[in-house]
C-alpha cells in the first residue's frame, strides 16, 4: 500500500522514515489532509540533502541535481496519490 510503503513505484529505491521529533505534516495526515515533508540525508552526514528549510538556507548549498532529484520523487510520490485507487484512499481515511 502507498501510505505504508512509502513507494512512489513497486520498483522504487525510495525508502519511508517516521520522524522521531513532532511534526505538523502528522497532524495534518491523522486528520486526513495529505502531507509529507520530504527530508533525505538521514544515514548519511555529510549529504547535502541533510538540510532543512530556514532562512538560511539557499541554493548554493546543494547541487542541482539533487534538487531536480528531489522534485523528481516528490512528483512521483504526488502522481501515485493522485492515482491511487479508490479503496485504498477510502482504508486511509478508515485508519484515523
């Protein structure tokens, strides 16, 4: 299933990590409004993909790629929930 997979395919490398700290983004989802936040970087420290969005941040502190490469798996992810069959959005809502 999507929600617990975490796969934007079957063949995906993409992989799903509950956050240890509390997040906006799983109150918005236990009340049925879809959200995710999508972090990367967790086994790896030195990754440019460890930061987080503040006022600090800016382009120059990741590659190109890796920003096309997180747009990319957002939009998969996006594109899966969009087609998701009708059951399986009905057994997320069933969840809450």
């Amino acid at each position: 299933m999507f929600s617990l997979t975490g796969q934007a395919r079957p063949d995906s490398d993409f992989g799903l990590k509950l956050s240890e700290v509390p997040s906006v983004h799983v109150n918005f989802a236990e009340r049925g409004i879809p959200a995710f936040r999508l972090l990367a970087g967790f086994e790896r420290p030195t990754s440019a993909l460890r930061f987080l969005p503040t006022g600090k941040d800016s382009r120059n502190l990741v590659a190109s790629p890796e920003l096309r490469n997180g747009v990319a798996v957002a939009g998969a992810v996006l594109f899966r929930a969009i087609n998701a069959p009708s059951e399986e959005l009905l057994g997320l809502r069933a969840r809450r």
